[in-house]
C-alpha cells in the first residue's frame, strides 16, 4: 500500500512517500481504506522522536505514522462485529507504544469499538480532523471536567485543534465559555461560541480576574498550582499532556476543593458518533482551514509547528 514512510527520526520533512505491506485484520478487526487523515501535534513528536514521541508510537522503522482517519471498511476479520464492508466509518489510532500503523496510509486495520459511522453530509475530511481533537474536547469537558449545564469554563489556547473543539462543545453542553487565544485569532475563536476571549498575549493566564468550574488547558503551558485560584470550590483543572508540574498539582490538590487531572483520549464509537451528529446537525464545525495531498504532509506539519494554524489540518489520502 501507499504510505507516507519514516524510516529514522529527523526533522519533519524527513518522511517520504513509498510502499509498506498492507495490515492484515486479525481476530476482531476491520481494515479501513482511508480516504483523508488529520496531522496533530503528536506527529511532530513521533517525527522528531522528542518530546515523548517514544511512548505514543512504536519506533520501529520503517514505519507509517498519523492517527486521525476517515475511510470505508474494506475487509471484515474473523469475529468482528457490528460493521460490514462498505461502510463509511472515522476514528482515530491509540496513542500507544504498540500502535505500529499509521493513518498517513491507504490502509488502517482496527476494532469496530474504535471507529464510528460516518454521516453521509459530513466529508472524510471534516470526519478524520474531528477524530482526535474532537474525542479529545468532549472527554475532557464531560468526563474529566465534570461540566454541567450553566457552568462557566476557561479554555486555554482555544483556537488549535483541541481548543477550537472544547469552545464548541462547551456551548453544546450548556456552559459559558471563556477563552485565550492570540488577537490575531480572537474573531475566528469567537464565531466558534466564546463569550469572551483574552489575548493572552497582554494578559496571562494567572492574572484573569475571574473564576471558573472548569479550566481546560488545551495549550498545555500552565499548571494548577498557578491557577488554582481561578477556580471556584469544586471546580477543576483538566490539562492534556502528563508532566511533573501536572503530578505536582495533583499532590496539591488532595489537600484542595478543586481538582487536578489529565485526558488520555480513547476512540470510541459513541463519542465519535455523537461528535458526527453534531457536524451533520450543523451544530459543530470542523474548523479544517486547509487540506493537504498526502504528498505534501511535511509542508502540513511545517504549518502546524509554526503556531498560525486556525483549528485543523486535514490529508487528502485517495484522490
């Protein structure tokens, strides 16, 4: 199969077009023909192998990486139930050292768990940006964050992947929405749902005089013990990526009222259907600001690194 190959860790235009044997679907698996993926910033890490990319992804070269992908279920293995060749399926791939496939790929194999059908209304484009940072928005807010209807959130750095998502399914959830973001990036952030958006820029986070239910740290540059304060009794602080200020503000916050805590996205059907739901109803945008031929995902990830990116990238995989 086509696959867009890393054959060492290097700089991100090190991964180069070429053919790897396609994935068998074992016991309990479908294989998907993708169609269109979505870069994040996990695949800067697993290209350079810093940062953690190590842990997400198996290094074994060569290899195909990328996690997000909308496609058509191709083949069905032995046990695998509940979808059937032919249909339009999304999801995203575990953020694991097993994982050893990769979306920027023609093909995909995975469990039915892990996938949710795709609404004819909504592009493979649109359905693989919303995978990951979509999943990752909504298991955020509503399992780690605990928000209620009425509740008032921070959303910090709310016009990338992730953030762009949480402003959204905020307002679906019923909370009042604050969020940071750069001036440049203020507009775009507002017609996503915000009440109110910082620059933060001209005013950092700690120095908000507000206070929150839920803070979301979709930037994954604070912490908890600096901004604890924003948070009212019971409220909590959720952020993205472990780290050792975030196992520090956990300590901290058993001897508190508020909370700190982390989300590891999981792909599950539910979600993705719901999150599907939401973008055919119009009730949620999949805020994908350009798509890229498979050729050319070096020049996405060069775009993604450079910070101007408003909301998501997405790879065009079948032309």
């Amino acid at each position: 199969m086509r696959a867009l190959i890393l054959r060492k860790n290097g700089p991100i235009d090190s991964p180069s077009l070429g053919e790897l044997p396609p994935p068998q679907p074992g016991r309990g698996e479908i294989v998907v023909r993708v169609h269109a993926a979505a870069v994040n910033p996990a695949d800067l890490k697993v290209v350079t192998g810093k940062n953690g990319g190590g842990f997400i992804h198996a290094m074994k070269f060569p290899m195909a990486f990328g996690y997000d992908f909308s496609g058509v279920v191709e083949q069905v293995g032995p046990e695998a139930e509940g979808r059937a060749v032919g249909d339009e399926v999304f999801g995203h791939l575990a953020y694991a050292r097993s994982t050893r496939q990769g979306s920027f790929a023609e093909l995909v194999a995975v469990k039915p768990a892990n996938v949710g059908v795709k609404p004819p209304s909504v592009s493979h484009e649109d359905a693989a940006a919303a995978a990951t940072a979509g999943c990752t928005a909504l298991q955020a807010l509503r399992d780690k964050g605990r928000l209620l209807p009425g509740q008032r959130v921070l959303i910090n750095g709310a016009s990338g992947g992730v953030g762009s998502y949480a402003v959204q399914i905020a307002r679906r959830l019923g909370a009042e929405v604050w969020a940071t973001a750069s001036a440049e990036k203020a507009d775009f952030v507002r017609r996503l749902g915000a009440a109110q958006v910082i620059d933060y820029r001209t005013t950092p986070l700690p120095s908000i005089g507000e206070t929150f239910d839920l803070l979301l740290d979709a930037a994954a540059m604070s912490s908890f013990a600096k901004t604890r304060h924003l948070l009212s009794r019971g409220g909590a602080y959720v952020t993205l990526l472990p780290s050792a200020s975030l196992f520090g503000g956990m300590l901290l916050s058993l001897f508190s009222s508020k909370r700190c805590t982390f989300i590891t996205v999981q792909s599950r059907s539910a979600d993705l259907e719901q999150l599907g739901a939401w973008m055919a109803a119009g009730d949620l945008d999949a805020s994908v600001e350009r798509t890229y031929p498979l050729s050319q995902v070096g020049d996405a990830l060069g775009a993604l690194q450079s910070g101007a990116v408003r909301g998501k990238l997405a790879i065009r995989v079948q032309s």
